[in-house]
C-alpha cells in the first residue's frame, strides 16, 4: 500500500487540534487581559480612597465632621464617604471611605479617628 499523502481524516483531526489550541491561548489571553484591567481599577480606586483618607483625618475635628453622608465625583468614580461614632466610646468615630464605578463597590477603607469636643 502507498501511504505518500495524507488522508481526509487526518487533516480534519489536524486542524481540530490547531482550532483547539487557539481557542485555549486566545481564552488565555482574553483572561490576562481582564484581570490586569480589574486590578488597574482597584489600585486606582485604592490611592484614591487613601487620598480620601489621608485628607479627611488631617481636618480639624470640625471639617472632619463635614464629610459625614458625602458623595463625590471623582474622575470615573464615585466617592462616598461616612462617619459614624463608635458606640462604645465617647470620642471614637469610625471613617468610611467607599470607591464605587457604576454603582459596583471597589474599594470601602475604614479608619478611626478621636476627636475631642
């Protein structure tokens, strides 16, 4: 028997597993990509609820108190911000810095503050 050339067969289960292959590497890619995406969006929205943070703690205790039940734009961003007294002591509040994109929480930092009245 003469086996010179390649029956239909085999170039249908060759080019399966070469179809095969791209689709694994190009769901590969596609995954990659939005994870770096999602990650670049939480860093963002980190820096900008420490930027919040680091803020709203330097203000005198007056100021401080302004930000309660705020909302803000920020760029591509929401910015809520919330103070609450801590209930079992007199002089501690709880700051709540909340980062949201259309509407989807990314980023909610908490910080204390003492604030002397």
């Amino acid at each position: 028997m003469n086996n010179k050339g390649l029956t239909l067969m085999e170039i249908i289960i060759s080019l399966a597993l070469i179809q095969i292959t791209v689709v694994v590497f190009l769901t590969i890619i596609t995954n990659c990509v939005m994870i770096n995406v999602k990650s670049k969006e939480k860093i963002e929205a980190l820096n900008i609820a420490q930027e919040y943070i680091e803020t709203i703690r330097n203000q005198d205790d007056e100021e401080f108190m302004k930000y309660k039940d705020q909302n803000e734009i920020y760029g591509k961003y929401e910015v809520d911000t919330d103070i609450n007294k801590k209930h079992d002591r007199d002089h501690l509040f709880e700051l709540s810095v909340k980062v949201k994109k259309n509407e989807k929480e990314i980023v909610n930092l908490k910080t204390l503050k003492v604030i002397r009245n």
